[in-house]
C-alpha cells in the first residue's frame, strides 16, 4: 500500500470551512501519480502506451477541514485482463476515515486509440510494490 500526505490549500476551503468535495479528486489525482511513478517508474510511456481512468466512484463520509492532517492510501486490488482496480482511502493523522474511493484504470494504446492486455512487467512491478500477490 502506498501513502502519501496531503497539502491542503487555502482555495481547497468553501464557505462551510470543509474541504469541497470535488478537491478530493485533485487529491486522489496527486496519489494516483505518485504510485505509478514509483510503482512502474519506466515501464509506462504516457504518450505510448499507458492506463486511463475509465471510472471513479466516492464515499465522502466525513469533513476535512482546514486544519486537518491527511493523507491518502493507494492499492491495487484487482489486475483484469485489460485494466487494474484501486482503492483508495483519504484518512487524518488521528485515523478518521474521511472519503473512500475506488478508481478503474483500461490500458490504452495511444497510437491506435485501444485497450491491450496488462503487460506481465506491470504485473510483476505492481505486486512486488505491493509485497503480495493480485
């Protein structure tokens, strides 16, 4: 599992002194790109062949507020054919669980504009990231 904090901004606050709930998604963006940077490092070519999201979904469950220390969790729980399945979870310093997330990754061919099968180096570089086998 992957964990990396969060700099919450001044403009990330609404009205209410939350969080707004669409900054989440620019904070999962920011996980999301530190784990493939460190999980497959060489091995992805972003304008070759790489992994889109094809889709996301969120259970925001409690506020973050400005003050708040938080950090979000990255894991690969799921390697299909042609995509890989994330969860990922916004939690404070105290343990509160704040938004729980699950995100689909497709492969993607940028040249031909179509999906592929993960390639076996992915595989491998995800399960060694993640000391377990998916």
């Amino acid at each position: 599992m992957h964990k990396i904090q969060i700099q919450i901004r001044f403009s990330d606050i609404d009205r209410l002194g939350h969080v707004n709930n669409s900054i989440y998604a620019q904070y999962m963006d920011v996980a999301r790109l530190d784990y493939l940077k460190k999980t497959f490092g060489k091995f992805i070519k972003w304008n070759e062949k790489t992994i889109v999201i094809v889709h996301t979904d969120n259970d925001f469950l409690i506020p973050t507020l400005i003050d708040d220390t938080i950090f979000v969790t990255t894991e690969v729980v799921k390697i299909g054919n042609r995509s890989i399945s994330i969860n990922q979870q916004i939690v404070d310093d105290r343990g509160n669980l704040k938004v729980k997330s699950h995100c689909i990754f497709s492969t993607l061919d940028v040249r031909s504009n179509t999906s592929f099968p993960v390639p076996a180096e992915w595989k491998k570089c995800i399960e060694d990231f993640e000391d377990k086998k998916i």
